[in-house]
C-alpha cells in the first residue's frame, strides 16, 4: 500500500452521493515515486466509487452545484536522492 492508498473512513462523506475529483497539477519530482496524476485520481475515485458514491465531471457538478474533492500532492527529492518527501492534502467543499 502506497501513501496514496491509505484506508479512509467513509465518515466525512457521508450523505454525499455525487461529487467532482479535481486533481492538482504533480510537480515533476512525482515522477520519480511513480506517481501519476492518473494514477492517483484512478485510486480515489475507485475508492469513492466502492463507498456508492457517483463521479461527476466539471459540468454536471457547475449545474447542480455539487461537491468537489481536491487533491494536491507535493514532492520533494530530486533524480540523485534516495529520499523523496511527500506530503497530501484532500479538501472537500
């Protein structure tokens, strides 16, 4: 399990049945982890999906005002070292 896998409680997302994923641009150092944006927004909304709650794209949640979760990740390494920094931060409004 990844950093970007860890288990979350269902909780806080409770009564939200739709809502967007906007993923923050990676800087470049994620690469270096093997993050991608892809592949850190197919591990949240997979999760999000397994909880029953629907993803929407930018104009279905605009016309109904919907939820949004946003995701930003930070990096902090370079291609010489062997410890590569990480920090997450999800925000849902």
């Amino acid at each position: 399990m990844t950093p970007f896998e860890t288990d979350v409680s269902s909780a806080p997302l409770k009564g939200i049945d739709k809502i967007y994923v906007l993923v923050e641009d990676l800087p470049k150092d994620a690469a270096l982890i093997n993050l991608s944006e892809e592949r850190l927004r197919t591990v949240i909304e997979l999760k999000l999906r397994k909880e029953g709650i629907k993803i929407v794209g930018k104009k279905e949640r605009i016309a109904q005002i919907l939820p949004c979760l946003y995701v930003n990740v930070n990096v902090a390494g370079g291609e010489v070292s062997t410890l590569h920094l990480c920090s997450k931060r999800l925000l849902l409004y």
